[in-house]
C-alpha cells in the first residue's frame, strides 16, 4: 500500500475577472429582480387601491452571500461536467439557492463529512468551503487528501477566527454568543482549540449569560453546569479554572443589541470578582458583529417606527440572521416569516415558520381587508427574486395585477 502523500491541488484563481464576468449573467438570470429595483428607485414603496407595501431600505444578499454564490458558479464555469463538485452543507441558508446549485450538478455532502465521505473523495476533487467556514479539522482532512478547495468563507466570519484564536494563544477562553449547532459556530469553536491552549463556551442568550455570570461571582454544582451546557463547550472544560479569563466573541448573524448585553454582564462580573484594576487580565472583548447583519436590524427598527399593518419576512427557516429579523417584528406588530412566496395559500391562509416551536403553522384570515400597508424584509441569504416573487403574490391576493403596475 503505498504512503505517498498526495499531490499538492494547484491553486486556482477562481476572481478572475473572466471568470467572473462569464458566469455574471447566470448569476444575475436565477436571483435578480427588475421589480425590486424599481421598487427600491422608488423610495421603497409600491402601491395600489388600498393596497402599499414598504420595503425596508437594507434587505436580501449581502456582499459574502454575493461572494460565495459567485465562487460557486465560477467553480463550476471552471470545472465543467463531468467534473465532480462537491459542497460542504449549504452554501447559505436558503433552500432555492441551494436547489440552484444542486441543478448545476454540484453534490451536497455532510458539513463535517463522515469517514466514509472523505474517503470517498479523490486528490485534485474539488470541494466548497461554504459561506459559514468549515472547522479546522474538516479542513486538514481535505487538505490531506488533496482536494481542491474553493473557500468562500464569509470576511466577517474570519474576522471572528482572528479574534477567537488571540484569546486561545493567550489562554483565555472564548465565550461565544451563539448557536451551539449552527455551522458558522461550530467553524469557529473548532479555531478556539486549534492553535492554543484556549477553551471555548457557547451562550445562546441573556438567561444563560446570567447563568455564568452567577457561576463565575458565586461558585455552584459544576456538574449541572456541565449537564447544562452539555455540546457547547470544549473537550476538557472546567468552569472553576476556565472561566477566569474570557473573551467575548459572536456568531456573527446574532442581534448586536444582545451580543452588547452579553458584553456588558461578563465585563460587570468580571470587575465584581476581580476587581476594575485587574480587568485587562480576565477580560477581553472585539465588536464581531456583521456589518449586514446589523445594517438590516437598523433597516428594519427603522421601518417599525412607521405605521403598518404587518410584517412579512422572507428566508430560509435555518436562516440565522433571518429568525431575528422575525424576532423583531414580532415583538411590534403581527409578523409572517415565510421561506417563500407558495406560503401565502390565500387571503385566508398563511403557512409560516414558528422559530419558538422549530416548525410551520397555519394562521387564518392574516391578510385584512380595507386599506393596509405591508412592511417586507428578507435576510442577508434571500435572493431578489423571492422577495419580488413575495411582493408578486401579496398584490395577487388583492386582485391586482403587478405587471400593470410596472407598465405604469
């Protein structure tokens, strides 16, 4: 049996610009919206009889969600059939997209392939790194077996890995405001224990950053700390040696007002335990918040100042950045977060995601009658073409035709 190591992939340069330019109308064929630029020309407002719908001014793809589609048709425009493409997970959390990339031909595999997926794998097959990262060690066994890899990591995702693995080389423990199962999480926990002696701990929310927080002033039952936090910490984690130095970090797509609360409570408890002299040595903290992130929350606090009746939020159900978008409107006015524009049976019936419940369910005579104005948003991970599609349907429910709107 031979132990050749083998061969090192070449390095592609998949930002070429003609690369690029050759897959830009594709591109701009499945996900681009005639209707939603006109709409957004319009100050962000469509209307008709006692029909308005308001944009929020900030929606849909970010520049990373852009980024990573791009590479992925690029690598496909440069790896033609029958070459093998295959793609870690979802590219972003969108299942239209993502049913994009499976009729290219590119095979979705495990986030964290199995031993039996990456031996199936050959030298020189080509893999995508999707959006959210992959975590170190998934990465080392493609290397290994000498994959090509195109990487479209997010910017601000490793922006977060930067951080995360500062506080590792310096021994101190990465808190992480996040979702334990979420991919982009997990990509950066596995940083965390990577080049260092640093351990991590994953906190979803406020309850149990005050959980900590109390551990960390008062002492308690380490082992119900541990049956607590059970899959969010690292291999070897103590919270009586661990948490005496931390660093906060986020999942990116997180709400940057909970994320600063976070802050804020360890850095509180940290000076009750040690003291505001001696906070440099057991405290530390980086704004990781996305830019699009948080420039869609602003967009759409703003469009919850203004009157309207209620609030559809357009996005895949996995969608991070998408459920507190939801979070939001929720807390305001009556709020429908769909995946899509079929959701929307009739005037009567709304088939919509419930993210307390982790399922869909049905609300009876959502859309009221008489004059009513409409707020739409999307994620950072939703194409134009839904939201038009969105937008489309809404109006259809009135009897009103938006191509006539348009030929207006």
């Amino acid at each position: 049996m031979s132990t050749e190591a083998p061969p090192a992939p070449k390095k592609i340069n998949l930002r070429r610009p003609d690369i690029l330019e050759a897959v830009q109308a594709q591109v701009l064929s499945h996900y681009r919206s005639v209707l939603v630029e006109r709409i957004r020309a319009n100050g962000g407002v469509i209307a008709s009889g006692d029909l308005s719908i308001k944009l929020a001014k900030e929606f849909g793809f970010c520049y990373g969600v852009e980024r990573a589609i791009d590479l992925a048709y690029a690598a496909r425009k440069y790896f033609p059939p029958p070459k093998a493409i295959y793609l870690l997970g979802e590219i972003i959390h969108n299942p239209e997209v993502n049913d994009q990339i499976r009729n290219m031909g590119i095979q979705i595999i495990s986030p964290k392939p199995t031993e039996e997926e990456v031996e199936k794998l050959q030298a020189q097959d080509v893999v995508i790194i999707p959006a959210f990262g992959t975590e170190v060690g998934t990465r080392k066994k493609l290397e290994a077996k000498g994959c090509i890899l195109v990487d479209t990591t997010c910017g601000d995702v490793m922006s977060v890995w930067k951080r995360v693995r500062q506080y590792s080389q310096e021994s101190v423990t990465s808190i992480i405001h996040g979702k334990a199962r979420h991919e982009e999480t997990k990509a950066t926990t596995s940083q965390a224990r990577a080049y260092g002696s640093g351990h991590y701990l994953v906190v979803f929310n406020l309850a149990e950053t005050d959980y900590v927080c109390n551990y960390i002033l008062n002492g308690g039952d380490k082992n119900q700390f541990l049956e607590k936090f059970k899959g969010a910490y690292s291999e070897g984690f103590d919270p009586d040696l661990h948490l005496q130095a931390i660093g906060v970090a986020n999942q990116t797509t997180m709400l940057r007002g909970e994320t600063e609360e976070v802050q804020r409570r360890f850095k509180s408890a940290m000076i009750k335990k040690y003291g505001a002299d001696e906070l440099d040595k057991h405290f530390r903290f980086f704004d990781t918040i996305c830019g699009a992130t948080q420039d869609r929350q602003d967009a759409l606090e703003k469009l919850l100042h203004e009157p309207m009746d209620l609030l559809i939020v357009v996005g895949g159900y996995n969608s991070s950045n998408t459920s507190h978008l939801a979070e939001m409107g929720e807390a305001k006015l009556p709020t429908y977060f769909i995946k899509n524009a079929a959701k929307m049976e009739s005037a009567q019936m709304i088939r919509h995601y419930n993210q307390h419940i982790r399922s869909e369910v049905e609300t009876r005579n959502w859309l009221p009658s008489g004059k009513i104005t409409v707020g739409v948003t999307a994620g950072a991970s939703c194409p134009n073409n839904l939201i038009e599609e969105t937008i489309r349907r809404v109006f259809e429910l009135r009897g009103i035709s938006v191509h006539e709107l348009l030929a207006n």
